[in-house]
C-alpha cells in the first residue's frame, strides 16, 4: 500500500479542514451525531460521517485514493484526547 503524500503544510491542511466542516457541513451533522467523525477531503470537500473513522475515510478513499483527508469529532474540538481525565470533587 503507498503511502499517501501530505500536500500541505499542516497549519493549511488544519485551516482547509475547519473552514470546510464549519462551512458545509456542521450544521448538517450536530446534534444528532455527537461523537461521530467527520473525515474530509481538504482539496474536493466531499466528506463521510461514521462512528469509525478507519471506515469513515476507506468510503472517502474508495472515490479518491490520494484524498488528503482532515478529521474532526462532532461536537468535539478533539479527535482523540490523550492524558488522564480531570476528576470533579463535589464539595
């Protein structure tokens, strides 16, 4: 399997991707799909939806397999979030 090539520097592919979803797609997808993640072709902005993003971006490559592919969970700033949870104390 090649690898796929980045064509951006990654400041532009994050601008492409975010100005997309907030564009286009946001208000097709929240609420109802919290939690899902939104793959993005950054240079054709098509774009598929799943609650895997392996699934989610094989669908987007299946059409185009150079996509240069931007992710982003609904309703999250993050895709994944590393580190220990911050506990709430009740006092």
């Amino acid at each position: 399997m090649p690898i796929r090539q980045r064509r951006y520097p990654k400041a532009e592919f994050a601008r492409r991707g975010n100005a997309i979803y907030e564009r286009d797609i946001r208000r097709k997808v929240e609420p109802e799909n919290e939690g899902k993640i939104v793959v993005i072709d950054i240079e054709t902005g098509k774009w598929e939806i799943d609650k895997d993003e392996v699934a989610a971006a094989k669908r987007l490559e299946a059409d185009n397999p150079d996509a240069q592919i931007w992710m982003v969970r609904v309703g999250s700033p993050y895709v994944r979030r590393f580190g220990a949870e911050r506990l709430r104390c009740a006092t």
